[in-house]
C-alpha cells in the first residue's frame, strides 16, 4: 500500500503540473458561475529579449539616430509618420489604424533608475516592480493576494503558457499556467487520470496528498469538459492569424468572451535578443506582434469588449542607440511601452521624444519610472490601491 501511495503522489505531481488547480477549475462545473461581469480586464503582453524601441518607434527627423545606426536605421521615407517627429516601424502598419481611432497611446523613455542589462535580472525588475530588491512574489501576484483573502488558487490571473512567470506569483495565490483549453481538455482525458478520478476511494485514504491528489484529478477531469465547451470554440467570426502569439491571443478572446472572472491575462512573445543580422528579424517579429493585437482587439471590438480591456506591451530594456559591428544591436536600457483601450483619455505618443543628445554612456535616460504605469493600472483599470501593492508612492498618469 505504501508503495502504491508514494507510485501515485510521484506520478499525479510529475504528470498533473499545472493541472492542480481545483478551486479555479472547480467553478466550471456549475453553468451559472459566470454571470454578467463589467470588470475591467487587463492583458499583460512580454516581448521578451529586449526589443529594439528605436527602431520600433522611429525618431525619423533625427539626424543623430542615422549617424548611430548607418545600416540599420529604418529609412526616412519606409517609416509610417504619424508625428512631426516619430513614426511606426513598416512592419507595424496594422497598429496605425489602432493609433488613428485613438486606441493606442505610446510611452517613450521608459525604464528605472540604475537600469540593469542582464535580461534574467531587468526582466525580475519588472516582473517584481523592484530594483532595488530581490523579491519572490510579482506585481500581479501581489494583486492577488491583496484581492483574494482566504483563496488557495487565483481565478483571476491566467498565463498563456506551460509555466508561471514571477509576475503572476504572490506570497500566498498564485495565478494560473494554461495553454489553451482544448490542451487542458486533452490532458486530463488520458486514461491514468480517468481510472484514478472513477475510483471511490478519495474518501478512504488517510493520508492528506493523496486524498488530495485523488480530489483534484476528479474534479479536474469534471470541470476541463465544461471549460472546454464554454470557452474551447473559436468565437464566430474570429479571424487570427497562425502564429504561436496570435494563437495565445485567441484563446484569451475566448476567455473573456466566455465571461469567465479572470481579471489579468499574461502573454509572452520571444526573439527579442538581436545582436546579430537584426534587420529581417525584428521585422518579422514586429509583424506577427502588430496582426496580432490588431486581430485580438478587432474580435474584442466587435464583441463589444473592447472598452473593458486594457493591453499594455513591455520588454524587459531596449537596445543600445548605436548598431554593433554584427549588424544588430546589444542591451540597452530605457524604452517605449504600448497601452491600447477603447478609447485612451490621451492618444498617441504620452510624453517626450527619445533625446539622442544626452546619453548615458551610449544608452538612452529613463525619464519615466515603469512603476507609474503600474501604479495607474492598479488604481484606475483593476481598482486596487497601488500601496497594497508597490513598495513606494508613484505618481498616477492621465491615460486611462
């Protein structure tokens, strides 16, 4: 017995992962567990790698962006002017229709004091909300446990993803890793779990894990089916493109459309890295980011959703001003960062141009503190005072 007992912790806890999630999944069984919500929604979208925000956001009237980057600065007459002095990338060209309706709104010069270039360490910045130390819990996690007292499980945060970032990680909830439903629906259909979930013995057991272990496979196997027809089906109408991000984004469309109570949705998109042959790359990757949010928020928009969601785009530093010598470019620091509603209170670009003037050894100043961004988040979209949650006083923004 005791042989067969530690046989089934080890193979339910290897094999289950992030499947032990019963107080969230659990709600799925009854049907009238989602009624009618207006809270508001926010979607947290990484690109991870350090993308390029000078190239992203083009400072096409600066004659000293073209003297840092002879190679690889975007053409004059390739850029998609949308001011006197910026532009979009090409590769953007579908978010200038978001730009033009008001929708999207740009930050430039974005970043923290003493910023760090290692991806691991600036990526905990901001995941953590603090450079200065090393915590264990997320910014979202954070939330959480300031929202959910007496919860074991968070219904109110998802990563689209096989693993929890940090971000999502609080001291006592912890938000939720999941692919997509059908993959969930997939999993808990494999026959070890149903023979274990159709065996009365849960109740039996002495031993608390596995009485647990034998609680969440049942419930999990139950309440996946109802996920998976409540929110498995594509919305009708909806049309992504087939990339992995757009993919992620869908699925998140069909949670809200689904009306489930999550409140914050976390998406990763990767290759940011370009220290070599930057140009074809970075194009590519701004292409499939830019069809998909235009994709997501035109299938939020025509569900009528789109007021009650906020996205907003980081990545964890930019890059340097001037290119390398392998035609890309190294760690920097500050950066632009992306918030698109319906609509902004303010649209377009919400503070100063990049000052290519006045470098910190090569890298652009901050001039905006990330965590104000956060801090105005919290209070106005998600309803939180940002004390709870930031470990200092930040001023609130007027975007939202």
């Amino acid at each position: 017995m005791t042989s067969r007992r530690n046989f089934l912790k080890q193979s339910l806890l290897g094999a289950t992962g992030s499947l032990l999630v019963p107080t969230f999944l659990k709600a799925f069984e009854n049907p009238n567990a989602f009624a009618e919500t207006t809270d508001k929604i926010l979607v947290v979208v990484q690109l991870s790698g350090g993308n390029d925000g000078l190239n992203t956001i083009v400072p096409y009237r600066n004659d000293l962006y073209y003297q840092h980057r002879p190679s690889l600065a975007i053409a004059a007459d390739q850029v998609l002017k949308v001011s006197d002095e910026l532009g979009f990338h090409p590769a953007l060209a579908p978010l200038q229709g978001l730009f033009d309706q008001g929708y999207l709104g740009v930050f430039n010069n974005v970043g923290y004091p003493n910023p760090d270039r290692s991806h691991f360490r600036s990526m905990d910045i901001w995941q953590t909300a603090s450079p200065e130390n090393y915590l264990q819990t997320g910014w979202i996690g954070r939330y959480l446990d300031a929202n959910c007292p007496g919860c074991s499980v968070a219904d109110r945060a998802i990563e689209l993803d096989d693993t929890l970032s940090l971000a999502l990680k609080g001291d006592h909830i912890k938000g939720l890793a999941m692919k997509d439903p059908r993959r969930l629906h997939k999993a808990v259909h494999n026959s070890f779990f149903h023979d274990v979930a159709q065996h009365n013995t849960a109740d039996e057991v002495n031993d608390p894990s596995l009485h647990y272990l034998y609680k969440t496979i049942a419930e999990t196997v139950s309440s996946a089916d109802f996920l998976y027809r409540k929110a498995g089906t594509p919305a009708a109408g909806a049309d992504y493109p087939q990339s992995d991000f757009s993919k992620k984004l869908k699925t998140v469309a069909q949670l809200i459309h689904a009306r489930v109570p999550t409140r914050v949705y976390y998406v990763s998109m990767a290759g940011f890295d370009t220290h070599v042959n930057q140009r074809a790359q970075h194009e590519r990757l701004l292409q499939l980011y830019s069809e998909g949010i235009t994709a997501f928020v035109d299938d939020l928009d025509k569900h009528d959703r789109m007021q009650d969601v906020l996205i907003m785009t980081f990545s964890e530093f930019g890059r340097r001003v001037a290119q390398n010598a392998s035609g890309g470019t190294d760690h920097g620091t500050a950066n632009n960062l992306f918030v698109v509603t319906k609509p902004l209170k303010q649209k377009g670009f919400l503070n100063n141009t990049p000052d290519l003037l006045k470098l910190d050894n090569g890298d652009l100043i901050h001039q905006l503190d990330f965590r104000s961004v956060y801090a105005t988040i919290l209070d106005r979209w998600l309803e939180v005072s940002p004390k709870k949650i930031l470990p200092d006083a930040y001023p609130a923004l007027d975007f939202i």
